[in-house]
C-alpha cells in the first residue's frame, strides 16, 4: 500500500499508481503540469486528485439516490416495438445501441417514443466479454 497522509502520496509512490518514473513527476512539476508539496521531512508529495487525473482513471460515478446500478448509459430512444403485454426498446448511447425489453405498462408510463432522451441502467450477475478478432 502506498504511504499517504493528508497531504498525499509521496512521489515514488504516485509514480507508481500512474504509471511513470519518478523523473517524470519532477518534470511534469517544472512543466506546471503537477504541483507537489513539501512534508516535514522535506520529501515531495502529491495529492491524491493528481494522481488520479495523471493517471486516467476518472473517479466512480454516483450510483444516484435511487438506483444502486451503476451502469448507465444515456443516449436517444430510437425504436420502440410494442407487442401484447411487452415492448422492445432500442436506446442510441454513443456508438452503442442498447436494446430493452420491458413491459407495455413501462413504456406508456415513462411516454418511451423515438427521438426522446432515456438512459438505459444495467445491473447484472453476469456480463460476458468476447475477445478482439485477429485480422
């Protein structure tokens, strides 16, 4: 575990959680890219908002109030298909189409129609990947 106190982590070991050498933090501190600060024993350190946004890895975002999900992913309803008692909802989220299968009831509460923002929430025991193909 890296060494912390309220003033942050030293330098070697922010180096460390972002991924650089030491030197590099001393350079990026000429730079202005980074500000360190002084301990008692006069060793530099680094805040730990620094290192996070030095080493892209954005913090979590909220799970909200209401949901305890935290995969959200807001876009535009594209499609709505409503069958008998179920519906078939098509959400655009960036380059992703997410496609919902949710209740009639649902959709005429919620006013679902092409065109309208909506965010898809997913919360599941099981998620599969699948690798990248070779060329």
């Amino acid at each position: 575990m890296a060494s912390t106190d309220e003033r942050g982590l030293l330098l070697g070991d922010a180096a460390r959680a972002i991924g650089v050498s030491p030197d590099t933090l001393r350079r990026w501190e000429r730079e202005g890219k980074l500000t360190t600060r002084r301990d008692a024993a006069n060793r530099r350190r680094v805040a730990p908002e620094d290192v996070e946004r030095l080493a892209g890895h954005p913090s979590r975002h909220s799970a909200g109030d209401r949901l305890s999900a935290r995969n959200r992913f807001p876009g535009v309803v594209r499609s709505v298909q409503v069958d008998g008692v179920m519906a078939l909802v098509e959400i655009e989220a960036g380059p992703h189409l997410v496609t919902a299968a949710v209740t009639r009831d649902a959709v005429e509460e919620l006013g679902l129609a092409p065109g309208m923002s909506a965010t898809a929430t997913v919360k599941a025991t099981s998620v599969m990947v699948e690798g990248g193909r070779d060329a």
